[in-house]
C-alpha cells in the first residue's frame, strides 16, 4: 500500500553485518578446490556491522521513498551481531565483498 511505514522492532540500534549472496555463493562454489578448505568450517559474510535503522534508509532510498518506519516492542535478541571472517580469507585470500548500499541497490533494481 502506499505510504506504508516498514517495521522495526526495538529501537533499530541493534547491528548486523548484512552479507550479499554473491560473497557466500561464490566462496562455498570454489571451496571444493581449496585443500585448505576440506573438512574445515568458515565464517563466510560481510565485516561492516550496520544498524537496522540505517539498513531502513537504504532499502527506501533505492526505492525511492521516504524512509517511514514504525518501532514495535523490542524482541528478546542479541544487540550485535558479526563474526571474524580472518580464517574464510586464510584459506581463500581476501575478496571484494558487495557492500550493503550496491547490495540494496541491485536489489531494487532487479
């Protein structure tokens, strides 16, 4: 409908480290030809944590909207969340990963 507010709960204070499916496919297609890979476990995904506040502006930006959002209780849930990717790029090197601004984009242009 238009005008509607996108909903957030809690404050949108809380981070994540919102990752691309390309980062992740592309690391789990090439890890059956990475020896250093078999057998192991990797933390695969973005190394930028971002609050869900600000990830609400970008997804109504690339809309192309005013950014409306409506708060609700907060949820019982951890406030920041992201991992250490530094043995993913040992075993892989280090890759260019899709920020979540081209991510968003992209998104919304498809």
């Amino acid at each position: 409908m238009k005008g509607e507010a996108m909903t957030i709960f809690g404050d949108g204070e809380q981070q994540r480290a919102f990752t691309h499916i390309n980062d992740v496919a592309s690391v789990i297609a090439d890890s059956v030809d990475v020896p250093a890979a078999h057998n192991q476990v990797f933390n695969v995904g973005a190394d930028i944590p971002h609050t869900v506040n600000h990830l609400a502006e970008i997804v109504a930006g690339a809309m192309g909207k005013a950014c409306r959002v409506t708060h609700l209780d907060p949820r019982n849930e951890v406030k920041i969340a992201f991992s250490d990717h530094s043995r993913a790029e040992n075993a892989f090197g280090k890759r260019q990963k899709v920020s979540l601004e081209d991510g968003i984009r992209s998104m919304a242009a498809w």
